[in-house]
DNA sequence: TTAAACAGGACTAAAATAGTCCTTATTTTT
DNA sequence: AAAAATAAGGACTATTTTAGTCCTGTTTAA
C-alpha cells in the first residue's frame, strides 16, 4: 500500500496546526486537544520532530513547541524523514550493499533512479502548500484524480 | 522509510527474471532457484499476481507461469498494487470518508494530489524500464515524473 | 518552592508481515 | 489407468514492526 506510518501522518496534522499559527508556541497539551491525538502520542512525536531540528522546544512553564523554520522552508520528505527515516522504497536504495539476491539482481540502479524520483516529488511539497486550501475547482479536479486508482482494478 | 513490503520486492525480482527470458513458461520451483528466494514464498508471490492478472498461469506437468503482458506494458504502480492494494501514503488517500480527527484536518485535498504523483511516477516505469541497464539522462520516463507538486497550485 | 512544561527512555499491546504447509485440482507422461 | 508434476486456495504460525503508554528526570516561570 506503500502506506506512511500512522504517527507520520499524525506529525503532518500536528505540523499543519502549528504553520496556521506560525510563530507561536504550543504546549503539548494544546496541540492534543486541538488535533485529537492523544497526548503522549503528541509528546512522542514532537520530541521526534525537535529530534529532527523540525521544531524548536522550550522547557519549563509557558514552554512549548515552535516551529524551526517558515512553513514553506519544511519539505515533505523532511516530515517523513524525521519520523521515518530515510526515504527508501526498497532495502538497496538505502545501502550500496549487494543484497543477498543469488544473481545480483541487476535492477538496483533503477530503484535508486525510482527512488531519487520520488524523493523529489516529495522534496518539492512544504507545509506552506499543505495548508493551502484545495486550488479552486475543487469537483473537477476529485474526478480526475479518482479515475487512475480505479483504473487499477480493471 | 516509505518503504514497500518484502513481498513486492521480491515480486519485482521475480517479474525482473521473468521479463528477462520473456513468452517462455517458468515453474514455480524454476524461478525459486533461479532467484534464490524460497519455494513457499515465491509461490505465495506467483498466485497474487496470477490474480492481479499481471501473469497467466498452467496447471499440470509442463505448466508454470508466463506474463500475461508484454513487460512495457506492465507498470511498477500495477505490480505495487497487485500486492500491496492500492496505492495509498494515508489512509484518507483512499476513501472519502472523514478521517476521525476533530477539527476536519483540511489537507485532506492535499494529501490526494500528492498521492496522485506518486502513483503518475510509479505508473510511468515499466518492467521494461527496470531489466534495462540503467538509463541514460534522456530516458522518458526520468523526465517526466520530474514534476514539482508545487507547481501545481501556482 | 512549586507547578508547568519538555527530555529520554523503557515497556506493553496490538497489528501487520513473512513464511510455511496442507489439501485439492489439473495436466502430462508412462 | 496410474503416477508424477504442477498450480490453486487457504489455514496457520512466528516474527517483526508499530502504536501507544508511562515513568523518572530536568528546566523554567511565577
């Protein structure tokens, strides 16, 4: 399903919340109640994001969490990488090590190339763009988005 | 890590060989020692895509597996989702429902649009694409998933 | 000094994944 | 007709990963 883990999709929903009120910080438990995540799932994950020098935190009391850089300077594949590491479709696009394949698979070079592709599709999506509305025709553009997936079941 | 299952590795692997060596009729077991993966797994992987229809299969002494296209018509999108489903970074890619967060998270429309790149690059390689040797910098297929997410809502 | 907050890490429970095996169906060979 | 080779379908188990919780310590404002 090539499916991002669940608390990577959490971290993109609290980071969200946190661009629309840039600037500002959040205490954990703010952004729990405001998200609906639990609390130390929210705590979890924002160590990880501090981790990932994402966030910037301040200890103590009227401490919290901000944002490390403006919105549009956070990449989606930085989200994933701070939670997931790296970006990897397959185990050989992380090391240059022969897989224990018998034959030498001989594909390795193009996961990478599929690999680096991908990297760059999500390089090139920022927190800015994400909460950004959906761009106008709106019902036009959920048809044409549909239609590939489906089309995978014919 | 973003990371696709073992199984749809090994499924790569598998196509990989048979591609290579493509209208003849490969057994089970054949492309087991030829691939060095195990018996059991390779015929668990061979009926998945037998049922995807990506391969047609022969019962019987002298039966065995041959694809059921030619390999450019075969994209890595169809062999991801003949074992893994459908092509989805989260679950609110998938269907339209809400997802339960309490304030409706709003990037929602987003996260279809990047999920729809991601399918558009994994659809444009082919297994024709993956058993060549790696493509020079004019490959089609490079250029074309090279598509800044961004651009779109400027 | 106390309360509010983050830091770090250990732990548990649940879910997904990988891998194996058994039984049945089909086809060719002897 | 029998035997051998092969795929189909599904059940089962073990392992690994993921998610989620909790505890203890540290920092800072009031």
């Amino acid at each position: 399903m090539l499916r991002l883990s669940k608390l990577t999709d959490y971290a993109t929903v609290i980071l969200s919340f946190m661009a629309s009120d840039s600037g500002t910080i959040h205490a954990a438990m703010e952004i729990a109640s405001a998200t609906g995540i639990a609390l130390p799932t929210v705590s979890k994950i924002l160590k990880q994001l501090v981790n990932a020098n994402l966030l910037m935190s301040t200890r103590g009391a009227k401490g919290g969490y901000t944002l490390a850089r403006t919105p549009d300077k956070i990449s989606l594949a930085t989200m994933i990488t701070a939670l997931e590491g790296p970006i990897a479709l397959t185990e050989c696009s992380i090391s240059q090590q022969a897989c224990g394949q018998a034959t030498g698979c001989g594909i390795r070079g193009n996961w990478h190339l599929i690999n680096q592709t991908i990297h760059n599709a999500l390089e090139s999506v920022t927190l800015a763009d994400m909460i950004r509305p959906i761009p106008a025709k709106d019902a036009a553009w959920k048809q044409e988005t549909l239609i590939p997936i489906a089309s995978l079941y014919r």
